[in-house]
C-alpha cells in the first residue's frame, strides 16, 4: 500500500527535525568546548577573559597556516597547536595578564580586552580581512544514520569535544594540578599555604582555557571559515552558555553547549537562517531573568 | 630553629609590626600571646611568605627566608594553619588533605592520610564530605591535619580556638599537646592565655607591634601584669 500524502509529509518533517537536532548537538558540543575555556578561566580568576575570542581566531588561523603551508591535517594539528597554544595561554597570563593587571581583578578585565585588539588587529596586519577555508577531502564525507546525513567532521567534533571534556573533567577530579585549580578557585590564601603557587596555577587554568581553543579550532576548520573577526562570534554564544551552565561550571558549559546549539538549529529551522541565533539570546534573557545563577552555578 | 629579629612588617606603608625579635627552638611549644590588633596575624602573614616584610630578618633553621614565596617556605618545613582555616570548602576532606602534601612530603601522602585519620578520627568519618559543609570544630581538625600533611618542623597555628564551644577548646589544646609530643615544633599564636600558657614551655607577649614580654610560661602566668596591662583582662 503506497503512502498517504500526509503521512508522508509528516515522515519527511520529522527527518527535518530530528536532522536539525543533530546538527544542533554537533555544533553544540564545539560550542561547549569553547565555553569550557571561558568559564575554567572564569572559575579560577573570577573575570571574563576578553581575549578567548581573538585566541579562537588565532588559532583558527594556526590551522589554517598549518594545512595550507604545511600541509599538515587539522586532525594531526591538534596534537601539535593544543600544547603550543596551552604554552601560549600559560605564557600569557604569567608574564603578561598577571604582571600587567597588579592584582586587581578589573586590571584583568580590561588587559585581556587590550590583548583581544592587539590580536585580532595582528591578525588582520598578517592575513588581510579575507576569509579562508581549507579544503580537506573528507570536508563533504557524510555518515549515514537511518534517513540521517550527518556530515563526517562534525560527528568527529562532537565526539572529540565530549573526549576533550572527559579528560578536561579527570585532570581536575582526580590529579593534583587540576585539585590546585579548584583550590585556588575559591581559597586562595589557604591553597598558597599548602604550598601551592598561585600564579603558576593561575597561568596553568589559562593555558587550558588556550588549549581547549586550539582544539576547538581543529575541529572547526575542516567546515568553517575563518576570518580575523571570527572569534567574536563563537564566543558571544560561548559567553551565554557559560552563563546559561553557571559561570564557572564544567558540566554547565557542557550541557548548556548542547543545549544552545540546538536551540541554535530548530530556530535556525523555524524562524529561517539568519535568525538562528535569535533562539540563543531569548535563551540568555529567559535565563537572566528566571535563574540568574545558571543551570548548574552555586547560588549566590 | 625560628629566629626573627627586628622584624618590621605592615601593610602598604603602615608598619604593624615595629620590630618584633623571638625564637623557637626545636620541638618546643611557643605561645604568642596578643589582644586583636596587637600584630599577630601580621606576624604569621610575614613569616609564612605572605607579605613582605618591611625590615629585620627571619631565619628558620639558619637559612634567611626573605624573598621565599609562601609555597617555597612550605616546602622548607615552615608550615602555617592560618585563622579562619582557610580550607578549601568546595572540596571534599580527602582532597583538601591532598593538597596539604602539594609541595612536600608527596610520596608519604597514603602513610600520612592515615596518620591525620589517626589524630582526628572525626575526619576519616566524613573523608567524602564537602568541607564547606563541616562545623567550625571540624574544619579547624581539617586545617591543621592539612598542616600535618605536609610533615612540617615548624608548625604554626593562629588562633586555633577561635569561635569554637569551650569543650571543643580544650580538645583542641589537647590534639596541639599530642602533636607536639612527637618532636614537632609549635608556635601557637592565641588570645586564650590561660590555656596556651599551660601548654607552651615559653611565650612572648605582642602589644602594639612589638614584644611587651617574654619568658617561661610559668613565670609569666603568675605575673600579675600579664593579664591586666597588655592582655586587657
């Protein structure tokens, strides 16, 4: 017996949904790594770090110069950008944010602030406002799942960012350096008397939040663009998960990541594309007004 | 093992302390006996890396610590159990006494999990608990068995009967007698005179940033100018 019309209409939306579901989740999953970044450094040093966007965009454009210079996979690149960009993060706040901001955590604010100008504005000096891709010969691969097409870089994304907070969630469960971090957290003065070194522990949170970036942008690249604004983006929507999860909160940027990527997708879905991101902001108000600590912040 | 001399320390110019000078000897109890105000937290605060000080010296075991950051005089030995505990109240007990052996003493951390358990048995009752979640009892045995974890030589303690119930006071000068009896060295840094004075074989008195008195424990409990003049009982 052939299909009714309306069955048939109805089979095709629910493929529609349930695509745009998956595709929410995928982006979603890079979305939380990179507010992962934010909200560890917001957990440590209790401000925003202004410069995650332009570190994105660096990093973005380290994968970019990678494949296109050398020739090098943005998969293999992880393992080479992610310690560069951790020994970078660390460099930076522990001989340039540290030093420059004496102490006082609105010092910080606006030297990261500084250092997001000087970035994006290096980057611009260094490769033009163009936007460039890289082409990869597995960049239109697709899996296919039942009547699902999920394009093949953005299945790895999604599992390499939920690897990415797995380990991110070991390293400060279960050893020292990632126990100090939560000390430091929220006692400074007692972790420095139990011989903790709390610059060095701070440089060490910001070289993660450096890392989980130069991940992110592996995992990007082979679907995305870059250009030296690009950052700004992400991390505005970055910036709302850490506050939808609860600032400082690791499984908050995690949930809150899936659940504003697809939140992206299904009003990307229903309102048209270019008013995706319209669903994201709604989300942040609602958020603000209803739970302003966040899903899985401490209530102040 | 502890020389100070002359030590001057305050904050952002203003001097606290105006020339402090005193000594602790290997294994001995030392109180430091002082009204609010009268310089002894500045005086841990200096010796323990936190502020720099503004002149005189600090030596501890014939080494001058000026310069040492608040870590690298952990790792010396000199270890200090601030008032207010300090502990880490996100995190569980066990961790919080991890981290005591951060910088020294790592690879005895199991033997010296279970010799912490060992003097505060209350701890290894609640070792998955969150310390915030802790009464002031506890987590006062938690910042101290923090302190132990680090095996120190010296171990200073400020104030480690503030806000605690008379009973919990005395077991508390009680687990410092027990400590001590092991060799360690202890400056105990109290407002409770009577008590401290029972327990430490030596003591100095800080009045206005500067030593008013020292001497045996004894001789000054029976001093009758102790407790009127510079204690303000």
């Amino acid at each position: 017996m052939p299909f009714q019309p309306g069955c048939r209409r109805l089979m095709l939306q629910i493929d529609i949904l349930l695509s745009a579901l998956a595709n929410g989740l995928m982006t979603g999953a890079v979305y939380a790594l990179i507010a992962l970044g934010l909200t560890l450094v917001y957990g440590v040093l209790h401000v925003i770090n202004f410069a995650h966007g332009a570190t994105l965009t660096a990093a973005m454009f380290a994968v970019w110069a990678a494949h296109d210079g050398l020739g090098i996979d943005p998969y293999v690149a992880i393992l080479i950008l992610t310690p560069l960009f951790f020994a970078l993060g660390y460099a930076l706040q522990r001989f340039v944010i540290g030093p420059a901001s004496h102490g006082s955590d609105s010092n910080i604010l606006l030297v990261t602030l500084g250092l997001s100008i000087v970035i994006e504005n290096a980057l611009l000096a260094a490769f033009r406002s163009d936007t460039r891709s890289i082409d990869v010969p597995y960049g239109f691969s697709v899996i296919e799942l039942g009547n699902l097409f999920l394009p093949l870089p953005k299945v790895i994304a999604f599992f390499a960012s939920f690897l990415v907070a797995a380990l991110l969630w070991g390293l400060m469960a279960h050893t020292d350096i990632g126990k100090a971090i939560r000390a430091v957290s929220r006692e400074k003065t007692g972790a420095a008397l139990s011989g903790i070194p709390v610059e060095h522990v701070y440089a060490v949170t910001f070289g993660l939040g450096a890392a989980c970036l130069a991940v992110a942008a592996c995992l990007l690249m082979p679907t995305f663009l870059v250009n030296p604004r690009v950052g700004n983006a992400f991390v505005l929507v970055a910036f709302t998960i850490v506050v939808l999860g609860g600032m400082g909160s690791v499984p908050g940027a995690l949930i809150g990541g899936l659940i504003i990527g697809v939140v992206e997708s299904l009003s990307g879905l229903y309102f048209g594309e270019s008013l995706g991101q319209i669903g994201i902001f709604l989300i942040f108000i609602l958020v603000l007004l209803v739970r302003p600590a966040g899903l899985f912040g401490a209530r102040a | 093992m502890l020389e100070i001399r002359d030590l001057v320390a305050g904050y952002g110019g203003v001097p606290v302390l105006r020339g402090v000078s005193l000594d602790v000897r290997a294994g001995e109890i030392v109180a430091v006996l002082g009204a609010n105000g009268a310089g002894k937290t500045t005086l841990n605060r200096a010796i323990s890396g936190l502020i720099r000080p503004d002149g005189g010296s600090i030596g501890f075991e014939g080494r001058a610590l000026a310069g040492l950051s608040a870590p690298d005089i952990v790792a010396l030995g000199l270890v200090h159990v601030p008032e207010g505990r300090k502990i880490f109240p996100n995190m569980s007990v066990r961790e919080n006494l991890e981290l005591g052996s951060y910088r020294r003493a790592k690879a005895n951390r199991a033997a010296n999990l279970e010799r912490v358990f060992a003097i505060f048995p209350r701890l290894k009752e609640r070792t998955g608990q969150s310390a915030g979640t802790l009464s002031g009892g506890e987590q006062q045995m938690l910042a101290i068995g923090r302190g132990l974890m680090a095996e120190p030589k010296l171990l200073i303690m400020d104030e480690p009967s503030l806000g605690l119930s008379p009973l919990l006071v005395e077991e508390m000068f009680a687990l410092v007698a027990r400590i001590a009896a092991d060799g360690l060295a202890v400056m105990l840094v109290e407002q409770n005179v009577v008590q401290s004075l029972d327990l430490a074989a030596r003591a100095y008195v800080l009045e206005n940033g500067a030593i008013a008195m020292a001497g045996a424990a004894g001789t000054l409990k029976r001093d009758p100018t102790l407790m009127t003049t510079y204690l303000g009982l």
